[in-house]
C-alpha cells in the first residue's frame, strides 16, 4: 500500500509523530512518505493527516475528499469549536477520525465529531541510546535525586506549579534536584526562580532545540518524571521516561491516568475542581486543577519510596503497550 502521511512540519510534535508512523509502516511492507500539509502534489491515493482537530483543518482535508481515502490521526487539547451545521461538521463525518487518546475521543464526541476509535502514541522502546560524554558531564555538576520535567511554557501546562511544588520539595529533601526543559512564554521562569530563591533548579531554556542523544541523557538522568499539565491530549513525555523505566507524577484525569497504572508507573494526584478556559476561539480547555502540596508530596513519596522508583518489571507491560508498532499498525485497519 502507497500512504501519504501530511502534516504541518512546523509543528514539531506532530512531524515528529509523523515520521514515527512512517517509519512503522515502511518497516510492516509499505510505502510512505511525509508531506507538509503545504505541498501541491501529493499522487498517492491514502492520505494520513496527523494534526489537531479543529476546523481549518478538517476544512484543509475537504482538498482530497473524495477523491482519496482519508484518515485524521487527531488530537486536541479540549472541547474544540466547531458548528454542527457546518461544513466542517460534514467533514468530519465523512473519514475515519482517529483520536490518541479517550480523552480526545471525549472531547470529540462532546462537540458532535465522530470519532472511528482510539490509538495511542507509540515509541521504539528499544531506543534508548543517549549521548554518553553528555551525560558523565551532567553527572559531574548535578547532583542528587533528579526530578524532570519537559514541557512546553503555555498556560495549560502548570509550570508554575510545579516550581512551586520544587519549593516544596527541596525543602524537604535537600538531595532533590530539578530540570525544567522548557522555553520562553505564559510562566516567567527566570523571574519565579529568583522570587522562589530555587537553588537546585535547572532550567534549560532550549525547549525543541536539544537533540534526541542529549535529551535522552535528561530522562536517563531522572529519578522521577513530572507533567504538572492541566489536561492534554496525550503526554508523550512519559512514555519517553517509561524507555528507561522512570516513573510519572501527573492529576488523576485522561490521558494521563490512560497512561501511568498509578502506584506502579508512577503516582496520580486528584483534581480538585475543573476551570473552563477559552483559547483563541479555538478550544475550550478544561483545566484540571490539583493542589501544590499534593503534587509536591508524590514527588517526594517517589524519590524516597523504592516500591516504585527501582522495580523495572512494573515497566514491562508499559513497554509492550506504548510500543509504536504495535500502536501505529493499528491505523492501517482504517484504509
């Protein structure tokens, strides 16, 4: 079978997301390449759109209907806007829309998408190659029981809490180091830190500039791995951390309690209450709202309990879940 898989290449997850499906369905026999949901020409008659469902994409895909067979490989991070008597709405029932998460199935269905079934992200598990005289270097200025977070900085994602909660941490348990892999945007990381006097908190500042070698030495690193999200449609991240058997502290909401087996994998703390958040008349987010102390406690609950931070066999099962062959084979079924 010939597939086009086409997404925005400027969007560095969903390229990356991309070429991850390709490269699964290439080595199952087939012939795929990627496009960028720009290109003109695209000859092959299956179409694997990889994106976040909201109208003007679905509006985009009206630009291969019917002429080709066409599956949206979709994700979003809340209830989207879409009309039900609009064209995009047509749309959207006339393909196989492929949410990654029940969470997105949720919000799909919520606002009228149908939605064909749910596919989880999937990774190499095997991949766990790193950047050894990166990480002897790392280990030479960092010491102590390393927490990791890698996030991107918008509002939904809670970094403020989470710097917050290191407070919390460190003053507890003065072993305890943070890593914040992070960027410029809604939280001014720079300025909480110094207002938090946090000395044992590295913040990166190069969110999707460092390779994958020196990347994968941050997870190696780790004792646990933080997603202080107030929702998300799936958190690649921790099946990233589950390679090299590192647990996750997340709320207890989808996905991410689609993804941590709480007490196992990681811990799940509870939501308190949910705010609605309208983002760029796009999505209505609903933000999961948790407590500072209770995020901080399962931080520290992990760094100290070793029934979950040093049993590998608790990751086995997650390995074959989150395994991308066995997840990304699963979209072949809807050509």
């Amino acid at each position: 079978m010939k597939i086009a898989v086409v997404t925005h290449v400027q969007v560095v997850s969903h390229l990356v997301v991309a070429h991850r499906i390709a490269e699964v369905f290439k080595k199952l026999g087939h012939e795929c390449k990627v496009y960028n949901f720009e290109e003109r020409e695209i000859p092959e008659e299956n179409v694997l759109f990889v994106g976040t469902v909201f109208a003007a994409n679905l509006s985009y895909l009206t630009r291969f209907l019917p002429e080709k067979k066409v599956v949206f490989y979709g994700t979003c991070e809340g209830f989207p806007f879409i009309d039900p008597g609009s064209a995009e709405k047509r749309v959207a029932e006339s393909m196989p829309i492929v949410a990654v998460s029940s969470f997105v199935r949720m919000c799909l269905e919520t606002v009228g998408v149908p939605v064909a079934a749910v596919v989880h992200h999937g990774l190499d598990m095997a991949q766990i190659g790193y950047d050894g005289d990166y990480y002897e270097y790392l280990k030479k200025f960092i010491k102590g029981s390393v927490v990791f977070c890698n996030s991107a900085n918008s509002e939904r994602k809670g970094l403020d809490r989470l710097m917050i909660a290191a407070k919390l941490v460190c003053r507890e348990d003065p072993n305890a180091f943070f890593i914040l892999h992070s960027g410029e945007g809604y939280v001014s990381i720079p300025k909480m830190m110094q207002d938090l006097e946090l000395q044992r908190f590295w913040y990166t500042n190069s969110f999707g500039m460092f390779p994958w070698e020196k990347l994968n030495c941050l997870y190696k690193l780790c004792a646990v791995l933080v997603q202080p999200s107030y929702c998300g449609g799936f958190e690649l991240p921790i099946i990233e951390g589950f390679r090299y058997n590192k647990p996750a502290v997340a709320v207890d909401v989808e996905p991410y309690n689609e993804i941590i087996d709480n007490g196992k994998t990681g811990l799940l703390i509870p939501c308190k209450r949910v705010v609605q958040h309208r983002y760029m008349d796009r999505f209505m987010f609903p933000l999961h709202i948790y407590s500072v102390d209770e995020l901080a406690d399962a931080i520290g609950k992990i760094l100290s309990d070793n029934q979950i931070s040093q049993k590998v066999e608790n990751f086995d099962e997650a390995k074959k879940k989150f395994d991308a062959v066995s997840c990304y084979s699963k979209l072949l079924d809807f050509f």
